[in-house]
C-alpha cells in the first residue's frame, strides 16, 4: 500500500480556501513545511513555492521536473500537480486566495 493510500491529507484531489486559509476574510497564508509526495490533486486558490531545501519530482499534468534547493515557481488555482521522490523537501508556499470571501 502507497503512502497516499495510508494518508487521507496526501491523497486529497481537490484542496479549497476553507481546506487552508485558517481566518475566513484572510487574502493570503504562508505555510513553511516539509513535504512528502502527493497524490496528483489541485487548488482552488493560487499557490506560489519555494524550495529552501532537499529534491523531489514536480509533476503538472503529464509534465514532470526535478525540483531542488532555490526552485521557485507558481501554481494557479486549478492545475493539477503531484510531488513525487521527495527527498527532505521543505517548501514555503505562499497560498493566495482567488475569490474575495463575503464578509
């Protein structure tokens, strides 16, 4: 059995704004963490990384990258994508809302 059969978070598809942003009226998160691999899923908010240490396999769609120390990019809401091989990755991912909530 895969790690992502074994955790519900890891294996998740679909991740929306109540999923991570903590406060309701927040417009953006920081997330520091250390990342396992994923199962392929997507984002209904914006999500821009940053690799401050270890590897891993970046896959968007059918199209996979090697991801190490220093690698920056933006996922917008929706893409698909999935973490694969990681090795001591650790991220700090800026989550940006995509709708402004009713308050």
């Amino acid at each position: 059995m895969t790690k992502a059969a074994l955790d519900p978070v890891a294996a998740r598809t679909v991740w929306s704004d109540e999923d991570v942003f903590i406060d309701p009226t927040s417009q953006v998160r920081v997330r520091p963490q250390s990342q396992a691999d994923t199962a392929m899923h997507r984002h209904r908010f914006t999500e821009l990384v940053f690799v401050t240490a270890g590897t891993a396999i970046h896959a968007v769609g059918a199209t996979e990258r090697r991801l190490t120390t220093g690698d920056r990019f933006v996922m917008e809401g929706e893409w698909r994508h999935a973490y694969r091989k990681t090795k001591g990755l650790k991220l700090i991912n800026v989550l940006i809302r995509n709708r402004i909530p009713n308050t």
